[in-house]
C-alpha cells in the first residue's frame, strides 16, 4: 500500500473489554483500526490493524497482525463469533495489494506447504508449472514483485459500512 494512495474510508471498532491477561479482570480494551485507499490504477486497498491495550491505555500488549491471537483469546473472534465477519474480511482483505503470487500460486504454495519458506514454495510453484504464470499477458514470476488481489464488491462494500458506521460493536 503506497502513501500516495487515496484514503476512502478510515474506521476504528472498538471490541470492548477482556481479560486478555487472564488476572480475572476484564481491563484489557481490544480494538480494530481499518483504513480503505484507492490506488492510481482504481483498485481498492485495505488494512486492518488490532490493538489489545494495558490497562491504562497507555500501550498495547500486542497489536498490528494479531488476528489469530485474538482468535486463540475468545470465542467472540472465532467462526460464529460476534466478530467472525470483521476477522473473515481481515483475513481475506487485508494488505490484498502485496501477494507474492496470483490466487493460483498461493493456493498451491499453501496446500503442499505447512510452513512458508519462498524458496520450498518456488520448487513446488515449478514442480506443478505455476512458477511463471501470465499476468496481464506478461510473464510473471512467483514473488517478483507485488500483486493486487481485487476486493470482492460485496466485501468492499461490509469493510466501507463499518467504517462509516464508527459503532461499539461491544455495546
């Protein structure tokens, strides 16, 4: 996501207090900060950063990619949660203009890799014929530069409601 793309939409969905420290008090504020940009080219970008916050509010005890901490955390960020739509959107969202590969490419990477290493997942991509693949009619090479994934209108559209919204989904 480049500095000069146009800011659309900024949001913040503050997910309420937990006890994220297991002290048995509920004193740790958890919060999703999302932005939305239009890059040169019209595609939509997203980036969705949470925060869980110390008790004073004063610093975060982890925060940026955390998703799937917040997912080990609480029930309210798993499938089915009341956060599971917000977490879906991160996960299929977020950053969609930095993949190393085409929707091909990385779905093969992830289904004969447990672990990501770029040059295992090279040796599979030309095991299978998926290391050069035709983007935009031109050659292009697994993770030889950044690819945008367009954002689904309909999740454009979820991620731009709730940025406008600016709600407590805690309420």
């Amino acid at each position: 996501m480049s500095l000069n793309d146009k800011l659309i939409a900024r949001g913040k969905i503050v997910c309420g207090k937990y006890d994220f420290c297991g002290k048995g008090r509920t004193v740790n504020l958890i919060d999703i900060d999302i932005e939305v940009r239009r890059k040169a080219d019209g595609n939509y970008t997203a980036s969705f950063m949470g925060g869980v916050w110390n008790t004073n509010h004063t610093d975060i005890i982890t925060g940026g990619q955390c998703q799937d901490a917040l997912r080990e955390f609480h029930e309210d960020f798993r499938e089915g949660g009341k956060y599971a739509v917000v977490m879906d959107l991160w996960d299929r969202c977020h950053l969609n203009d930095m993949h190393a590969g085409t929707p091909e490419q990385e779905a093969c990477v992830r289904e004969h890799l447990d672990k990501y290493d770029y040059k295992k997942a090279c040796e599979v991509l030309k095991e299978h014929g998926l290391y050069v693949v035709q983007v935009n009619g031109k050659p292009y090479e697994y993770g030889h530069g950044w690819l945008t994934w367009p954002i689904a209108k309909k999740d454009l559209d979820a991620i731009l409601i709730l940025c406008e919204q600016r709600f407590d989904l805690a309420v």
